[in-house]
C-alpha cells in the first residue's frame, strides 16, 4: 500500500517518501517498525488537501519507495543498510521524507546528507535532547542520536526545538548559548534568517507533540505542544533550503484509537506539500 496519493515512478517524482521500519534499540516501548505502514493506511483517511496551504496531494508528483529491506536484530548491519540506501537515494535532487522507525534511523540518513551537503544544519524538533553520549552502554541508541548527529554536522548546526526531557549526564552543557538554550516552537522564527539558504535536513520526533495528541509513541513526555502549534512551526520551514525529513517515533499499537498514525499522516502531507 503506498501513501495516498503517491502512485509516481522514482524518476517522475518530486518528493520521495521511505519506510524505515527499525525500532532495535527503544528504551521503553517498541513498536516504531510499524509505523511506517501505518502511516499509510491512516493516510487514506485523511483527505489530499491541505487546509492550511491551500494545496493538494493531488497536484505533487509523489512516489511511495516502500520500506527499505532491513534485517532483524544486527543493528550496525542495519545503520549500513539505511545509509546505503539513502547514498544511492539523494544522487537525484527531490524532496526525500523517511518515514521512520525510532529515532536512531536519523543518524544513517543523516550521515550520508552530510557526505553529500557539506554545510548541512539539521533542525530537530524532540520532547528528548537525545544528546546522552551512551545509553546503557550503547553509544549508538535513540538516546543518543543527536549527539551522534551533531558529531558529524557540527554542534553549532544543530537547533532543537520542543525538547523538555533532559538528562543530567547529556552533553548539552559545552554548547548552550541562546540558540541551543531556547527550546519553545517560536523561536524557530529567530534562527530561520540566520540558516539563510544552506541545505537544512528536519528530524521530527513526533514525542515532541503533546501526550494527549500523540499517545501513540515509545517514551511519551507531557507538557507538549498541540498540532496546530507544530503545524505552524512547521509552515515557517517553508522559508528554508529543506534537502531531507524524516518523521519518526510513532508507535502505532501504544494508540488502540489511532488517532496517532492519522496525526503522523497529517503532518507527512503538510511536510509533502511544504
Ligand atoms: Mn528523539
């Protein structure tokens, strides 16, 4: 089943979406590697046009690649995987949104937009820094994505947004100034001018909404924002040079309403139409 609307070949497309369905090192809840198909179905529930942009789905070439082939269980087998699927991928200039999968899928795709942009500045919108240097051992996890992410891109090119769980022993600390510091969805509007036109890769860790919107997820946090608050973030990207998304951490089962996955659909068409 490929997301509504996206019935284009690779090679006529503009925008590319991606399954990535690995959950191997959730910390609380598993599940994620569901989540793509379930965006898919839930996508048909929800009409192509946008409201809020007044566009369509229908109006976009999308293709649908389906989910990458991963294995089970060998985690660095997996971020070689993703990574070189995603090299192979970005060789041709569309819109990619990867549909994860838990956090962690981040840091492969990341990487190989790095080797391709070299100013890449990645904007993370996040209930958790996930900037742990190593959880329980596991310096690669989804705890830690950002601070492995950040090793690459630069910690001066990462902004987060959303973030209210932190831990003491993360490694926020050496880099906070103003714009590491300020965490509420608004100040996207202040650092917007200062990214100019460089490429920008957005991480969306859909923990960043709020409990009561979003239950659907592996480590929920309260005191998040509405949809209409990160739908409104998120219009703001329009603005920047958005080379790659990706959308991750629902966890469908954790929601027996759904309402989660048809959220996560939601936010993917207004991604896609941005
Ligand atoms: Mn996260």
């Amino acid at each position: 089943m490929n997301f509504y609307c996206a019935a284009f070949e690779f090679q006529k497309s503009n925008v590319v979406l991606t399954g990535v369905p690995y959950d191997g090192t959730s910390s609380f809840r598993p599940g994620s590697r569901f989540a793509p198909d379930a965006i898919r179905e839930a996508s048909y529930g929800i009409e192509s046009y946008s409201p809020y942009q007044k566009k369509d789905l229908r109006d976009k070439k999308i293709c649908d690649l389906g989910n990458i082939p991963l294995s089970f269980g060998d985690k660095q087998l997996n971020l070689d995987i993703i990574e070189t699927f995603v090299d192979k991928l970005i060789k041709k200039r569309k819109r990619f949104i990867f549909m994860g999968g838990e956090h962690l899928v981040s840091y492969p795709i990341i990487k190989s937009f790095k080797k391709k942009y070299k100013n890449l500045t990645v904007i993370q919108l996040d209930a958790h820094s996930d900037l742990i240097d190593s959880y329980r051992g596991e310096r690669f996890s989804h705890a830690t994505v950002m601070k492995r992410a950040a090793e690459i891109v630069g910690f001066e090119n990462l902004y987060q947004l959303g973030i209210r769980s932190l831990n003491s022993t993360d490694t926020l600390l050496p880099y906070r100034d103003e714009k590491m510091q300020l965490f509420s969805l608004s100040n996207a509007e202040k650092f917007i001018k200062d990214i100019g036109k460089k490429p920008v890769y957005v991480t969306l860790d859909l923990d960043v909404l709020d409990t009561s919107v979003f239950p659907g997820t592996g480590t929920p946090e309260p005191g998040g924002v509405s949809y209409k608050e990160l739908l409104e973030c998120m219009l703001l990207f329009s603005a920047l040079n958005i080379v790659g998304i990706d959308v991750v951490e629902l966890s469908p089962h954790y929601d027996t309403s759904g309402i989660s996955s048809i959220t996560a659909a939601s936010i993917i068409r207004e991604l896609i139409l941005l």
